[in-house]
C-alpha cells in the first residue's frame, strides 16, 4: 500500500497525509485511479491493447472500463514473472491428512494441456462450463483451463442439494459438466449418484469431464466421458497459445444465495475481477509473492474465487477438502503449512472460542492476518483472536458475491479496532445513504451504496437481455448508484461496521438465517396471504415473531398454527420455527410497496419506527404494537366456570406463546419442548392441584388426554419409564441425554417406521422430589428395573441419545452378565471422556490458564480472577457441555458428574453407532473409544452435527434405527 501511494503521488504530484485522502481521490477522480493502478500492477498480467479509454459512461448501470483491453485471467495468474516456475503454487490438504504440492510451472503445464484437450473436445470461448468440485488442485487446474479458452465458468462445491445445482446450472444450459467422481468418507451422497441425478436437466451437454478419473454414472447415449488424468498422461495435439480476450468476457457465473426465489445468475468479467482481486490482495491484503493464503471455503462460494486469483500476485494457495471434525482443525492447517494469511468465519472462531480452544499453543509464527467474512464479526471475536491465538491484525471483509469482492476490507498500516472493518476499498465509493441519500457528515448508518462506477461491477444477470432483473436489484431503489443491501455503518476515523442485511436477516440464538427461506414455506399453506418474519429485541428477548396476514374469514386457530410450525419444521428445521404466531391486518409497506421490516421490528420491540412518514400504511404498526401476545406475553385466561378443558387450553396457549389451543392439539406438534412441558404442568398443578411428571406429556400429549390424567384416581405416571408411542411387539427402550428428558427426541420417533412400541427413560430427580443420580452405572440399575416393570424379560432393545447412550450401553452389559438376551443396541454419538493422569490434567490446565492470564489486559485479567473466585466461593459448576434444554442445576450436576466419571467397559456384543462426524468443539473423536470396547461396532456416519441428530437430521437417524430393529 505504500509503495502504490508513493507511486500516485509521484504521478499526479499530489500528497496524501492519510488513506482517507488517497480514498477521496481514488473515487473522485476514479477514471485516473484505476489507470494508474493498472500502469502499477500491468507489467505480470497478461494484459494487451490501449488502455484508453479508462471508463465509458459515467453512471455506475451503464459503465464499462477498458472496452480497448484484452486480457487473458488464466495466463495472468500463472505468469512467471512475478513468481519463477520452481515457486511453490498450491498446497493441497486432505482430511486423511494427505498433502500434495504443485509448483507454478507444474501447474501451468497442467493448465496448458488440459485446455488444450478441451479445444480438442469442441470448447470455444463463450461456451458455458458448469463444474461440480471438491477444493483441491486438481479444481484450481480445470478451472484455469475453463478460463484460458474463454468459455465461461461456473463452480459449485459436492455438498450441494440436486435441486440446488439445478437451479443453477440448468438455466446456463451448459456445453461441459465437470465433476470429481471418487467418493469420500465424509461425503452425504456419492458425487456419481449427485451427478446422475442432475443429469437429465442438463440436455445441451456435449460431453462429462472426471476431474479424478474415477468412474462417472451411466451416461446419455453419444455422451462422451473424459479423464482428465488420462488428458495429462500425454501430449496434446496443439500446443496451447494462451489466447487474450476483451477485457470484458464473461469470466464466472455466479449466483445468489436464493433465499428470496431461485438463486439469480450473476455474469462477471474477466479483466474487472482480475483487477479488483489484485488491487485487494497487493494493497488491502499485503500479500506479496511467496507467502502462504489459507481461505475456508468450498468451490461454491466466491471466496474461492478470490483466493484462486491470489496466484496473479504471486501468492501460494493453500486448500483444504475434508471435514472439520475438530475445533482444533483449521488451526493445525494454519500452523503446519506456516500459512500467512488465514481466511475464516465468525462461525469457526465462535465455535474455537466457546471449546476453550487456544490457538498459540500451535506454531503460528507465520502468521500475520486474520481475514473473517460470512457474517458479523463482534467485537468479543476480535478481543478473542488476538488474545488466544496471537496478537495480528484481524480483518472484518464485508462485499459479497454480486461484485466478486470486497466494499470494506483490511489496511496494512491502519489500526485495528474491534467490530470495524479498516477501511473503505480503494476505488469504490461506499456511503451509508439515509432517505435515498448520504448524511451530510459522511459518517452513520445505512445503505451501503457505491456511488462511482468501478470494474468488478457485473456485466448483469444470465437471460435478462433487456437488464431489468439487474436494474430491480441493485439499481432501481436509489436510481444511478449501486445499492447493495446491506446496513453499514461508517464511522469517523474512516472505518466501516457491518450490521447485516436491510432485508432481515435474522441471527436469533446463534442460529442465522434468511425469512425468505420460511416465506416459501408459508405461501404453500392455504389462509396465509402475506407474512413477515422479524426479531424481537426488546427486554432482553431473543424470539422470532411471525406477522401473518389471513385470508377473509379465516383464523389463527390451532390447527393453522401446527400446520405453520410443523410445515415450516419438516421442509426446513425446528430453528427456523418462529416463537410467536401474531395475526395482524397488514404488514407496514413503504410508498413503492416494499415491506419495512426495520418499522415492523420497532413494533413489536415497543419502538417507534424511525421515518414513519416512509410508509403507505403507518396505521398498522400500532395494531402490531397492540398485539395481546407481545404486551403482555400471555393468552386471555379462561374465565371462573370455564371447563377444566377450556382453563387448560388457555393454559397451553400461555405457556407456548399461541393465540389459542384446541383440546385435541399435541404438544409436540405444536413446537413444546421441555422447557414448555414445565410450564404447561405447572400450569396443571395450578388449575387442578394435580402435581404431573414430565412423564406424562409423553403418555397424554393432548389437553383432553392431560385432563383425563390428572382427573382420574389413578396414580400418576412413572417418572422415569413412560410411552412414547404404541405399537406391537417388543418395546424400543430410549435413554434420555443431558437434558434428562427424551422429549427432544419426538422428532425421531415420530419419524420411525417400526410397528414396535417406543417408550421413554427419563432421569431421576426431574420432578424434583428425588435426589438425581450421580453415576451412569447408578442409572442403568435404576432404569433397568423400570424397564424390566415393562418388559420382564428379553430380548431388549436399547438407544440412547448422547449422553443417553453410554447409560443403554452400560444398561445392555448388565443384561449381558445377567444372560438376559440383548437383540438392539443402537447409540446415537455419544461421547467419551478421555483419561489423563491427574497430574498431566490439572498441569495442563494450570498451564493454560496462566497463559490465557499473561496476554490478558490488565482490566480483563482482573475480571477474568475475579469470576474464578466468584465460582471457586460459590462451588458453581461448569457449563453443560452437551445439551439441548438444560434441566435444574442439581440434575445437571448428576448427570455432568456421571458423564465425566463413566469409562466404558469391554461389551462382547454388537453395537451400532450413529456417528455425527461434525465433532462437538472441544471433545475429541469418539470412535476410537467405542472401537476399542465394543467387540463389534457397526457405524453409521451421518454429515452434520451432533444435536441435529434430534433435528434437522432427525429422519435420517430414524431410518437408521428402523434398519438395525428390522434386521433383529
């Protein structure tokens, strides 16, 4: 960065005191700008023509730069100018720990033969190429050659959902698929079966690469398959010469993200991308030929992309395919490839921090940034990067894939502080617009507009001959200038803090997530005509509250409101399910008929909306505002004489935050959970002074069946042992995690197929009355004799979710010595704790503590001793490390003690293993373990996390069981 200001300074004979003044001049006089920076940067790149003239128009829709240049991105990011051909160029890291490395003439020579192979199957510049990829060598190799023929390319990662590629490779109707073919472990579907089933809707193809040379599906009759392993064993016929295109071919097709309607395919240009990531990695970035750059990503994010042409400065990219099945995973890349530059979330560095993982207990001595982007970066991630793993600059980058870069980024010179990006990017004049204007004082939040043209600007939008699409989405709510979407906030030292996007994102409870995903879930339930998903802030409340407008006639009863909840459950996940239903007449709009979902969250929040006279009907926040269920949080209360049915019902809809509540809705499917089901039985008790178990929700989930219960002379349900659901034959017996209750397995019951009855083990102590147990061995006799009340003889079948399963492991080696038959045991991930000699334990902790101490700040050193002696004095326990919903605190002690006191004897039988591969932070991998206790243990891999074997994945674990209960 000095060195390029030097250079301008030189060359218009102007002084920049600081960065600001070299950014007023860079978007004033923009045209000389991106002039001077291409006589700075041009020498490398494969650059040729006149570059007069800069820019051709003045407005940001219509601008074109350089329409005399051509340019050549492939050959501009393998030249061997500014890095020889025995440089180092790719890093290639795999999740077996596998590492390969290419050097820029190695890959160049790859490039040069595989695009010459592709010229010989029919490639030609403006062709479409769509590829499906894993992040390694080999994709950067195929991508390059894409590129260097001038066809037009467009990358998605293996994990990707049919539909999801369909969308957005069938509208390109392209002339290649590229694909990686072998499978791996982590992989979710086999890459062919993925392939074979996109296929059909890809009819203009003309062939199928396999980029690994590993078998593809059944192809089309007349469809040709290549190898590009074969490709590079030999010779191709021509040589390849390396052809130059206009500056403004389109280079990559990029699409949104589709939270708001079928993903959108964004076309860029070659020669603006290559020079806006060049201006971002030489300047912004720092980086400089011969370093190391790590960015997290996939080949289906722009991030790719952007890290891909960090070889135009010289730099080695390093990749990673594999999964992230350790808090400590990125890191130990970092520092093993003595990576410079390390790209992140804040989603991975949330995850390190709450595992209490420290990174400086690595190698990281070449590191010198820290670069996050995908979301907001908070202040506490900043404090935590350079407190625990070392003291760099870390870098907020904020853009987005509509410019294939950065609108605020890093300065190598500049400070950082905490929650800010450095700087605004050189050339680009982002402002925070207020009413369809910039604040006076530069300075404030709002839009982020770009108000000057720059390169890296779309040519627009695949199949919009006209530009319409393209005009609706950037330019037609402030007319003549880029608006991009997102909320900025600029502040006076000329940093940027992000604050998401306009539309409403929302981020509740560390899940984040677009409404656009629950609004096409809505509109296919009938009485639903409009709808709004905001957050709700207000009084510390963290709760997503869903504005539905009705059709005429139609109510907000119970039986809609399941079907809101279990609909938007089943097609997305319980976390996209909002708190609260409200019904209101009208959702606020502003004059031009856009939704405000900024004035909707003032009302429901208590607020008034900022600019009121915006909207076309005001009128409506404050019935919003009015609403029963936000002012007081509770549903009218049934009257003195009404029915022990109707008081319940008033009950149930106070405690689960509905309108109202029918005598035959389920608990379950109206979204109860644990933390509900203690308030609906207290309720209960109060109404009936009936005091119920948890228990009997799982026996009577409906409010007629819960006043049957507690208005019969029978005695109240087991405690521990309780249905879950009827059928015939031999019962499943489910263990309870750290929750202490099975309820957060409903969805995985519900989801089997087996005719057998399931019943629920539920923990000791959850009613408050009985003192919890201390030790799994202690609960597997307990809940043995339960559940021999039950079932008096075998054989058994057993599960166990989490923490569950090590107690129906431990229950089913009882059986075992009692040569009672065991046909099922099926353990859904649960972890074991590893053993240390005390003294290594406690020397490793103490070490690490004292460490965390010496680069603490004073104040935060002081904060950090006072809170271990606050929790030493008052004997407080540790967080829960695994749960759901916690229980009551003596519970959870019961149940952390015996989690981490339980070693899992030899077991001479058959387990099967539902293993989430997606490791929980800070835990180690389970398998070994079990390996070793189990004399033989089938696993079944799922991809994803832990607790979403009870949730998103739910479905797929009940398959799972239906299979081992099936085959017994």
């Amino acid at each position: 960065m000095a060195a390029f200001t030097g250079f301008v300074e030189k060359a218009t004979g102007l002084r920049f005191d600081d960065y600001e003044a070299l950014h007023a001049f860079s978007v004033r006089e923009f045209r000389q700008f991106w002039s001077l920076f291409l006589q700075w940067c041009r020498a490398p790149l494969a650059v040729a023509g006149d570059a007069e003239p800069v820019c051709v128009g003045d407005e940001v829709e219509q601008a074109r730069f350089f329409p005399l240049l051509q340019v050549s991105y492939a050959d501009s990011l393998l030249n061997l100018s500014i890095a020889p051909a025995e440089a180092p160029a790719v890093t290639e890291c795999h999740g077996d720990g596998t590492v390969s490395r290419l050097t820029r003439g190695e890959l160049r020579d790859r490039v040069a033969r595989l695009a010459a192979h592709l010229a010989a199957a029919g490639i030609v510049e403006g062709d479409r190429v769509v590829a499906v990829l894993r992040n390694d060598a080999s994709a950067i190799a195929v991508a390059l050659a894409v590129t260097a023929m001038g066809a037009t390319l467009s990358t998605a990662a293996p994990d990707m959902g049919v539909q999801a590629l369909k969308d957005r490779f069938a509208p390109l109707k392209p002339k290649l698929l590229i694909a990686h073919f072998a499978p791996q472990p982590f992989d979710d579907l086999p890459p062919a079966e993925r392939v074979a089933q996109l296929l059909p809707h890809l009819p203009g193809l003309v062939g199928v690469l396999s980029v690994d040379g590993a078998g593809a599906p059944p192809l089309p009759a007349g469809l040709p398959l290549f190898n590009a392993p074969e490709w590079l064993s030999r010779e191709p016929e021509i040589e390849f010469a390396w052809p130059r295109f206009h500056f403004n071919h389109p280079l990559f097709a990029m699409f949104s993200s589709g939270t708001t309607g079928k993903p959108k395919c964004i076309v860029h240009g070659a020669g603006g991308t290559l020079l806006e990531h060049v201006k971002e990695h030489r300047l912004h970035c720092d980086l400089r030929p011969g370093q190391r750059l790590y960015f997290h990503t996939s080949c289906g994010w722009m991030m790719w992309n952007w890290q891909l042409s960090a070889l135009a400065s010289g730099v080695e990219v390093v990749t990673y395919d594999g999964p992230i099945d350790s808090v400590d995973r990125l890191w130990q890349l970092v520092a093993r490839e003595h990576v410079n530059a390390f790209g992140t979330s804040p989603g991975y560095l949330k995850m390190c921090e709450e595992a209490g993982f420290e990174p400086h207990t690595l190698d990281l001595s070449a590191l010198h940034a820290v670069m996050s982007t995908g979301a907001v970066l908070h202040d506490r991630q900043f404090h935590w990067v350079t407190q625990n793993a070392k003291e760099v600059p870390v870098q907020s980058i904020s853009g987005g894939t509509d410019i294939i870069g950065c609108f605020v980024l890093g300065h190598p010179d500049r400070a950082v502080r905490a929650g800010e990006s450095q700087c605004r990017s050189l050339g680009l004049d982002v402002q925070a617009w207020h009413d369809g204007a910039s604040a006076p004082e530069k300075t404030g939040m709002g839009q982020l507009v770009c108000a000057t043209p720059f390169p890296s600007r779309p040519i627009g939008f695949h199949d919009d001959a006209d530009g319409s699409r393209f005009h609706a989405a950037y330019f037609s709510q402030n007319p003549g200038v880029w608006t991009h979407g997102d909320l900025i906030e600029l502040t006076p030292e000329g940093g940027a803090r992000m604050h998401g996007r306009c539309d409403g994102v929302l981020n509740v409870r560390g899940t984040k997530f677009h409404p656009g995903e629950v609004y096409r879930v809505l509109a296919g339930i009938p009485g639903i005509v409009d709808a709004m998903l905001v957050q709700r802030q207000a009084a510390g409340l963290q709760q997503v509250v869903a504005l539905l407008v009705l059709a005429p006639g139609r109510e907000l009863d119970t039986e809609l409101a399941a079907r809101v909840r279990t609909g938007i459950r089943d097609a997305l996940s319980s976390a996209h399910v909002p708190d609260l239903l409200l019904d209101v007449p009208a959702l606020p709009v502003t004059h031009n008929g856009k939704p405000s979902e900024s004035a909707a969250r003032a009302a429901v929040d208590g607020r008034e909306a900022a600019n009121l006279a915006a909207l076309r009907n005001p009128q409506c926040l404050d019935v919003i505002a009015k609403h029963p269920l936000l002012r007081t949080g509770e549903a009218a209360a049934a009257g003195e004489d009404s029915s022990l049915i109707d008081k319940l019902c008033a009950s149930w809809a106070t405690s689960l935050g509905l309108p109202s509540v029918g005598p035959d809705d389920n608990f379950f499917a109206l979204g109860g959970n644990s933390l509900a089901a203690a308030r609906v039985l207290r309720g209960v008790q109060a109404i009936t002074g009936v005091e119920l178990p948890l228990t009997a929700l799982l026996q009577a989930p409906t409010v007629r069946e819960l006043a049957a219960l507690a208005e019969s002379r029978s005695p109240p349900p087991s405690p521990l042992v309780a249905p879950m659901r009827a059928g015939i034959g031999r019962p499943l017996f489910l263990v309870h995690g750290l929750s202490g209750t099975v309820m957060e397995c409903w969805p995985l019951v519900q989801g089997l197929r087996t005719e057998r009855p399931v019943w629920g083990v539920q923990a000791v102590g959850l009613d408050g009355r009985h003192a919890p147990l201390r030790s799994v061995t202690e609960m597997a006799t307990t809940y043995l004799a339960e559940i021999r009340r039950v079932q008096p003889s075998g054989p058994y079948a057993l599960s166990g979710f989490s923490f569950g399963g090590l107690v129906a492991f431990e229950i089913a080696r009882q059986l075992e010595q009692m040569q009672e038959r065991v046909d099922a045991v099926v353990l859904l991930d649960p972890y074991l704790q590893r053993d240390l000699p005390w003294w290594r334990e406690h020397g490793e902790r103490a070490w690490l503590a004292l460490n965390r101490l010496a680069r603490m700040s004073p104040p935060a050193r002081r904060d950090y001793l006072l809170a271990l002696w606050s929790r030493w004095r008052h004997r407080q326990p540790a967080p829960l490390p695994i749960v759901v919903d916690e229980p009551a605190p003596d519970v959870r002690d019961g149940l952390t003690q015996a989690l981490s006191e339980y070693r899992a004897p030899h077991y001479p039988g058959t387990v099967a293993f539902v293993h989430a591969t997606q490791l929980l932070p800070g835990y180690v991998d389970p398998m070994p373990g079990w390996r070793a206790a189990v004399k033989e243990l089938q696993v079944f891999e799922l991809e994803t996390g832990h607790l979403d074997l009870v949730g998103s994945h739910a479905m797929a674990v009940a398959r799972i069981l239906d299979r081992v209960l099936q085959s017994v």
